[in-house]
C-alpha cells in the first residue's frame, strides 16, 4: 500500500536547520518526496526560518515557491475548521495541532509525520500520525 504523506511544519524545520544532524538528514528524505502539506505549514515553516534561522525574505519566496511547486498544498475550508473543532474535542490535540490533522484528513492522507504530536496515535481510523526520529520509524 503507498502511504500518502502529510508534512509538519516541524519537519521542514529540522530540514532547514544544522543543529541536529540526524534530524536533518531524516527530515530532507521526507521533505524530498511527493507529499501534501497545508497553507499553515507553508505559514509557519516561513515565519520560523525568519525568526528562528535567520534567512531573507528572498530564501522565504524561494521556500514558498518551491513548496507551491513540490506539494499539494492544501487551503482551508469550513470543512477543515469543523474537522479540526472535532479533532479538539475527541483528541485534546491544540488547535493548531488539530488543523494540521484536519488538513491532512481532508487531502486523504494516511500518514502524519510531526514530532509534536502522539507517535502512533490512529486518527479517526485513517490516519496514523508517526515521529520520524524516534529510532523504532522508519521513513517510507
């Protein structure tokens, strides 16, 4: 079965940054495939990069464009926000947390990749959110 992917905006961040090679040498392998990632995390990889890693607004369009270009990208909806109100009350995920799992949801995604959230935790009976760094993942 070929899993469909969405991405964390955590994941690009490891990708962007040197500080953890491991992790960055995971998180560029799932950052390089065909994957489905949503409008917030193209948001909050970009704000992150500024803020956190220091790169110019030339390295943020190129980001943009790249990822526009690399993903499906998903934008949201009522349905989305709905999903994500759901996901909060079922789940105790925070509500940013809880549109990333809605977006990911709404493109029929089978796989989750974040750090943040609860490695192996199956969403809904669809969706199966994974922590790539954790030595017992492996990256598809």
């Amino acid at each position: 079965m070929n899993d469909k992917i969405f991405i964390d905006t955590n994941i690009f961040l490891y990708a962007f940054s040197d500080k953890d090679s491991r992790k960055q040498a995971i998180a560029k392998e799932i950052v390089l495939d065909k994957s489905t990632i949503s409008v917030q995390v193209i948001n909050e990889t970009s704000n992150n990069l500024i803020k956190k890693l220091g790169l110019d607004e030339n390295s943020i369009k190129h980001f943009i464009q790249s990822a526009y270009m690399r993903y499906q990208v998903v934008n949201f909806s009522r349905n989305i926000f709905v999903k994500a109100s759901d996901i909060r009350i079922r789940y105790q995920y925070s509500y940013y947390d809880s549109l990333i799992i809605a977006a990911a949801l709404e493109s029929q995604c089978t796989l989750l990749y974040s750090e943040d959230m609860h490695n192996a935790q199956v969403i809904d009976d669809v969706l199966t959110i994974i922590n790539p760094f954790l030595m017992d993942n492996r990256v598809k």
